[in-house]
C-alpha cells in the first residue's frame, strides 16, 4: 500500500516539488500555511467554506490568539466524491508547506488522504467525516472534529428501542461510509435485541433506475422500519422515489440520520414535491448548547450572507459551526505549538533515499518536523466553541455527544426530544446531564409525540405480512391422543381443540389481518419449515434458546398420577391421625411426665402418698387425666408446677392437631397408594411411566437423577391406563409423570387413578414463534387481553370441564402426625423434666446433710440406703424430729 502511494506522488509531481529545508524556522512565524480540501457544490461543503474563511479572518484579526502570527488558507475543491482529487489537492498543499489540513469532508476521502497524513504527518482536522473507523490507530494523524457516527448510530437503536420495534430496513450508500455506518447500527441494534432484517446498499454514483430497484425489493420486505443513511445529494431524490411507490403511507416508519436536518438548516426553500416527500419522517441534528457565542455566529452569518447574494441562499448548519470551531481548535493548538518551542520545518523522508534520481522525483519529498507535537496540542486541546466544550476522549472522540430528534411536519420542524449517551433519550435538553452519571433505563426515556407518515399520531407497528401473498405456515402437532386440545377434523384440513380456539380467539383479537394455514408436523417423517407452532407446546429453558413464547394460556407442571383406593371406615379409625410411633412416643411421656409429679409431690403432698398400689393408680390417673385437664390432685411444690404447666402446653398442642387431623379423616373421603409423590417415587426403584415425546423424560433423568432404566415410554391413553392396572408386577409402571393438563383429562373417568403429591414444577402453554417474531408479541398482548376478558375462562370451561370423579382423583390419603413434627416439644418437655428432676436432687442432698449433720452412720447401714429412707419419708415427720432434738 505505501508503495502504492509512494508511486502516486512520485506522477502527480513528476514536474513539481516539496520544499525541503534543514533549517529550522522562526518560533514565531508572521504566516502559517493551512489547508482545506471540501467540496463546494455540497450543502455541506459550501457552509463549511464560507464558515472557514469567516473563522480565519477572525483569528486574524485579533493579535491574542497566535500573538501576531496569521494564518494563511488555501482551499481546493475536490468536487463530488472524487477520491483522486482529493489525493492530489493534500499533495498541492505540501508545496507551501502546509501544517495541517482542515478535511477531508466525505469519510471515503478521509481513509485515502489519512495515509497520506501520516507519510507526511501532517495533522488532518475533518469536521464531516464521522466514519467509526477512522478513530482506529491506522490513522494517528486524524482528528475528527465532529460527531461520530457511532453515537449517532445508538441514538437510532434507542429510538427503535423506545417505540418497541425488532426489525429494521437499512438503506445506505455501497462505501465507507455507508458499510461502517450501518455495521455500527447493527452493533447498536444487538445490544437492545433488534437487528437490521434486510440492507439495500446502492452505489456511490446512484442513479434513479438504481433507486427505483432497490426501494422496489424494501417493500417486499415484512419490515416497516426504514434507516436511510446516506448522502445529502441523493436523500431528498430517495425520499420522493418512495413517495411515489407509496412507501410514505401510514404504516411505513422513516429515520434519516442527520443528512436531511443538514439540508433543511442549509436550503432556504425546497420544491413541494420535496417537501411531500419527508412528511413524517424523523431525523437527528447534532445537538449544540445555547450560548452568546452561537447566537453571535448567526448573526454575523445572516448579515454576510444578505449582502452577499452568492451565499444568500444557504443557512449555516452544524456542520458549518462544527467547521467554524475546528479553525478556532486549530489555531489555539498553534498558538501551544509555537510557546512549546515547535518549529514549522520540514526535512527530506530519509527512507525513500533508494528512489533518488529518476523522473518519478520520490526524493522530493518533505516531512512536517514539527506533526507530531502539532498533534498532542490538538488532541490536549480545552476550549469552548460555538458548538460547545472541545475536548477530546482518549479513543479521540468529543466529550458529550448529543443530538436532536426532530419530526418533519408540513412546511417545518419539531423537536420531540433529545439524546445524548449520558440521559438516553428524554424530553429536557442534555446539557444538565453531562455533569452527572449516566442515566439510560428505559423507564427513563421519554419522546414527545410524533405525526408519521400518512398524518397519523398513532404509533406504526413497524412491520407487515410479506407482501408476495405467502400464508402463514402454524404448525399443529400430528398426535392421536388428548383430542381434546388439539385433534384435525374428519374429513377437512381444518383443527380443532382448545388450543386451537385459543389461537383463534387470540388471533381476532389482532388489530390486523393473519393470513394462515394450519401444517400438520411430528408424523417422524417430514420436517417442514414453520412461521409458527400451535398445540400443547410446554415452554421450557431449552426451548425458549430456540424459539419466541408467547404469554403462557394456561399453566400445566409435573404431576405424578398413580392407582388409588379408597379408605373405608373402621372401629380403629379414631388411631389415624397419629403413626404408631407417634402414639408410642405419647404414651411414654404421659407416664413419664406423671413419674415426675409423683417424684416431685411425694414428700409433700398426702394425695401422691399412700401403700404402693395407691401411688401407682395416681400416677396413671393423674397423667391420662391431664390429657381433658381434669386432673383433681393439688400440686403444691413449685417444680411440679413448672412440670404441669410445660406438659399441659404440649398436650394443647398434641390435642389441638389430634382434632384437626381426625375431623379431617371423618369428613372427607381419602384415597390411599403405595406411592406419596414424586419424593417416594424417586428413592423407589419401580418403573415410571411418561409420555413419549414429552420433556418429562429429560426432565426425570437431568434434574432428578432417575435412572433411564427405569422410564418407560406410553404412546396413547389406553396404554397409561393398562401400564397403572398392571403395577410393577405384571409387566407395567408404578405411577406416570406427565402434565396437569394431560392427567385431569386422564382422570376425568378413571376413578382409580389418581393425584399423588403436589405438582413438583411450575410450567405453562404457549405458541411459538422464531426468535424476534413481532406476532409473538402481539399474540401476548391478545391472550392478556383473553384473560382479563374471561374468554380464555370460557374456552376452558368449554373443553376441560373436570367431572366429579376428577374432583376425587385429587384426594389425598392424609399425611398422618408423625413424632418429627413434634420433636421440639417433646425435647422441651423433657428437658424441663430432667431439670426438675436436677433440682429435686440438689435438695434433698442438702437436707439430707443438714438433717444427718454431726451424726454417724455405720457402713453397714449404707448411706445409699440411708439417703433413700429418708427421701421416702414425709418431709413434715423430718421437721418433728429435728424439733425434738433441739
């Protein structure tokens, strides 16, 4: 490539010459050469001259800005996209040892000169080339002194963002440009789920057949959201194109990017065909803050272009004020330059010594000495211009992108909103938010009202049915079993079910047309190609990667359904409520609490004394008697009453779920099986049913880790209901796994078969559409819209109605009392229990030492049996003793 342009300025200047001097120059030179490549028949192009100049012969005219230094501008022309001219006009200018160059204005131009630029480096300064990719480290010696279209570009994805649209229609100018333009939308677009369904690139010499043909191949597209990203010079023509294909109806959505806010702040009238043509149509302008600088500017601009009838014509836009400041970034870089000690010299390029000699003059040419340290002063650069703060990030972007969303309204422009990449898109100027942190969630964004094409204030869905007459391909599933939700009429090729209503009913509720055929698929033979799918179709993780929801029309999770019978009454009954071991673990505290009392009242109390036969009877008594709280014997020490009141407590609590758990046992009729619920089923190793086909398979063996061994796959109703009669032993299955839904169906007449468990997941119904689909959303807002209505309550009762013997198939055996729901208590008890007992113990030593103090008991007596003797006896014959020994 550098050899490339090494020969190319080798030809343009076979008869010319680089100045090239070792010596360096004045600190501070009386001129200095700059440049400035535009096109002067472009609407940018020609604001821009004009503001150049007026930039020049201000900073000229004032002796604080380079302290007597002036700039000195040469302009060339490089007419319309010519990229050659381009090379050849930033060759001229190293003649008179320019140091920068103000340009190039078309992005297309700016790649080629940018290496150019950076042989010679020579600071490029373009205020109008806004190509993401010339901020890439290929070209250091670019500066872009404007927006880039990368802000632009996700000013338009927010705007797509906001009115909800997914698809969008890219139409774009085949260059530069154009290509890194879009690419950035699409990046953009990505990051809020949308995408760029169909490009229409056209050539950069567009023609109106050019026009026609692709505009033709957009309307065919199902997409009503158009980007148009392309040059001033032909926007206009594509705008009035489609008008007259009638794609500036209602329905039809037009973003421009800022192209079409440049022509009308430039062209002081339009044709009336032009201006029908953007009826509608939204657009963004670069946003420039209100400032006495800026108001100054355009008074300046109004008064020199109404005495000069060459420039009465044009307004200035923003690319003319972005071009006015670059002179003024410029010349206060010189101006640091020039006080750091920079020199404006140039010296021969040392590596095309080879080609010295020859005709080609390679030799020649010159280096700026002084390019880089000119390119740190204008990348550090701090001033306010009339477009706001320059200064500069370290990608080389300008601090505080923002922009202005205007709608096109008859013979004018409204402003409906801002954006910037610090509030997102909001109704309040961005200025205020540059300061802060930035705030874009979307409950945040906010427009004003727009009027779109065809004068309507009614948001465009922003997209339609293919026009080339193609129905909509749903798929129903080809399945014998469950006619009830989905099930193909005889002798037709229509369907039926409830599913089917659902989709019908939603479907009318549509505010548009769905022109649709029903597909049968799953027959294991044929895979034909889908716009949609109707049916049972259970929305799971996995498939939610694959496919669009939508809203869920009805909730169906795992259930386990196994054989029932019923528990008939019996003399026993009244045991049920407790299991064995909770009737054992009962028994024994009811003795033990009343051993306790007995221990703790003995001593003290005539009514738990008595012959051995007497005490025992009052031992069961008084514990049984707690359990009604008539207990009639009198509890006088305070530790048998700190026992009582902790046991009557518990037998609150046992008596209390005794009660709830027998009244339920008598008052509804309960159901019995071997298998609990999913729980049970899984610790078991009996064979498990489920439908073939269903996600329950993967389901079991995934997340719960049951051996596939074990699953047993059943194709039709008749086969469920002969795998449950015949059990394990005979060859069949000891439950089934399937949906809520399938299994009421199931049950509705098998009265031997039943719910067992709770539903262990949560899931639903919905109808699938392909990734982004927009009808899935609209599909959404209808079976909402069913359900609040009470249509989707209507259809249900109308296809699965439960009958009676369904109602008993969700009975539940009751799940009996066991002693781990009671545990706590049981350990509370206990525990006061042995403290009591502790604190007895503590006692009677220490009256047993006060009673026997200074008294010798003989070994043979034992003190073990001493101790106990005098436990046995009545604390009130201990106290008649000591009185007489005193």
């Amino acid at each position: 490539m550098k050899i490339v342009y090494l020969w190319l300025l080798g030809m343009i200047f076979y008869n010319g010459r680089f100045i090239s001097t070792g010596t360096a120059a004045s600190p501070r030179p009386d001129v200095v050469n700059i440049g400035a490549i535009l096109s002067f028949n472009t609407s940018v192009g020609k604001v821009a001259k004009l503001a150049i100049e007026l930039a020049v012969d201000e900073v000229n005219s004032r002796t604080d800005v380079l302290n007597g230094t002036k700039l000195k501008l040469a302009m060339q022309d490089t007419k319309l996209s010519s990229g050659f001219l381009g090379i050849v006009e930033a060759l001229r200018f190293m003649e008179d040892d320019t140091v920068a160059i103000i340009g190039p204005q078309q992005s297309v131009m700016a790649h080629i000169i940018s290496h150019i630029a950076n042989e010679l480096q020579v600071p490029l300064l373009s205020f109008a080339a806004t190509d993401p990719t010339l901020n890439s480290l290929q070209f250091p010696y670019f500066v872009r002194t404007t927006q880039s279209d990368d802000f632009q570009m996700a000013a338009v994805a927010d705007i797509v963002g906001y009115y909800e649209w997914r698809d969008v229609i890219a139409i774009y100018i085949d260059d530069d440009h154009g290509r890194n333009g879009v690419s950035a939308l699409g990046d953009k677009l990505a990051e809020k789920r949308c995408k760029i369904s169909y490009r229409a690139p056209m050539s950069p010499k567009l023609s109106s057949v050019e026009i026609k043909n692709a505009l033709f191949k957009v309307a065919l597209m199902e997409s009503r959201v158009i980007i148009l990203h392309i040059y001033a010079t032909w926007g206009l023509d594509v705008l009035n194109v489609a008008r007259e294909l009638g794609m500036m109806r209602s329905g039809y959505v037009w973003i421009a990017t800022d192209w079409l806010s440049t022509v009308l702040d430039t062209e002081s009238s339009l044709t009336s065909a032009a201006v029908d043509s953007i009826q509608g149509v939204l657009t963004l302008r670069m946003h420039m803050p209100d400032s006495e600088p800026k108001r100054e500017l355009f008074k300046r601009w109004n008064n020199l272009t109404a005495s000069n009838t060459e420039n009465s014509r044009f307004g200035l836009n923003t690319y003319g004020m972005y071009a006015y400041d670059t002179v003024w970034l410029l010349a206060h870089s010189l101006d640091k330059f020039l006080n750091q000690g920079g020199n404006i010299s140039f010296s021969n390029d040392t590596s095309l010594t080879e080609f010295h000699g020859g005709r080609l003059q390679f030799d020649a040419m010159s280096i700026f000495d002084g390019g880089n340290l000119l390119l740190s002063s204008i990348l550090k650069v701090n001033i306010t211009g009339v477009t706001g703060k320059l200064e500069f990030t370290s990608e080389g972007d300008l601090f505080h992108p923002a922009y202005e969303v205007i709608n096109v309204i008859g013979t004018g422009i409204r402003t409906i909103g801002y954006w910037s990449n610090s509030s997102g898109l909001s109704v309040s100027s961005p200025d205020k938010y540059n300061a802060h942190e930035p705030n874009t969630s979307s409950s945040k964004q906010k427009l004003y009202g727009v009027i779109w094409p065809g004068q309507t204030t009614q948001k465009p869905r922003g997209w339609v049915f293919s026009s080339s007459g193609r129905q909509l391909r749903v798929g129903v599933p080809n399945r014998v079993s469950y006619h009830e939700f989905v099930s193909r009429i005889e002798n037709s090729d229509s369907y039926g079910g409830f599913c089917i209503d659902v989709f019908n009913a939603a479907k009318d509720e549509l505010p548009y047309a769905v022109p649709y055929k029903f597909v049968p698929f799953g027959d294991g033979h044929k895979n034909p190609a889908l716009d949609a799918v109707v049916g049972d179709i259970t929305i799971t993780t996995n498939r939610t990667r694959m496919v669009d929801f939508t809203q869920p029309y009805i909730e169906s999770g795992l259930v386990v359904v196994a054989p029932v019978s019923k528990l008939n009454s019996s003399a026993w009954a009244f045991l049920r409520p407790f299991t064995p071991m909770m009737w054992c673990a009962t028994g024994v505290f009811f003795l033990v609490v009343g051993a306790v009392v007995w221990i703790l009242e003995r001593r003290t109390n005539d009514e738990f004394r008595g012959p051995p036969r007497r005490q025992f009877v009052t031992i069961i008594w008084f514990s049984f008697s707690t359990l009604f709280f008539s207990h009639r014997e009198r509890i006088a020490s305070t530790l048998g009453r700190f026992v009582l009141i902790i046991w009557l407590f518990v037998v609150l609590i046992l008596n209390s779920s005794y009660t709830a758990s027998m009244t339920s046992i008598l008052t509804v009729e309960q159901l019995s099986s071997p298998v609990k619920g999913i729980g049970s089923l899984v610790t078991s190793s009996d064979p498990i049913g489920f439908q073939r086909g269903s996600f329950a398979e993967n389901y079991l063996t995934d997340e719960l880790n049951i051996h596939r061994s074990r699953l047993v796959p059943l194709n039709s109703i008749g086969e469920f209901e002969k795998a449950l009669r015949d059990g394990p032993s005979k060859g069949g299955v000891a439950a089934v796994v399937d949906e809520r839904a399938y299994m009421e169906l199931f049950l509705s007449t098998r009265c031997e078969f039943g719910i067992v468990g709770q539903e262990f997941t949560k899931m639903g119904w919905g109808f699938a559409f392909p990734r982004d689909s927009p009808l899935a959303i609209d599909m959404s807002t209808a079976i909402l819209t069913l359900s609040e209505n009470g249509g989707l309550q209507r259809l249900h009762d109308k296809w699965l109605t439960r009958s009676a013997c369904s109602s008993e198939g969700t009975k539940q055996d009751v799940v009996r009392l066991q002693v781990r729901s009671f545990w706590g208590l049981f350990l509370l008890c206990g525990s006061v229990c042995l403290l009591a007992l502790l604190f007895y113990l503590i006692k009677m030593i220490r009256q047993y030492r006060r009673h026997y103090s200074g008294q010798i008991i003989s070994p043979q007596s034992g003190l073990l049996r001493s101790f106990l003797s005098f436990v046995k006896e009545k604390e009130d014959h201990h106290h008649h003793h000591e009185e007489a020994a005193a």
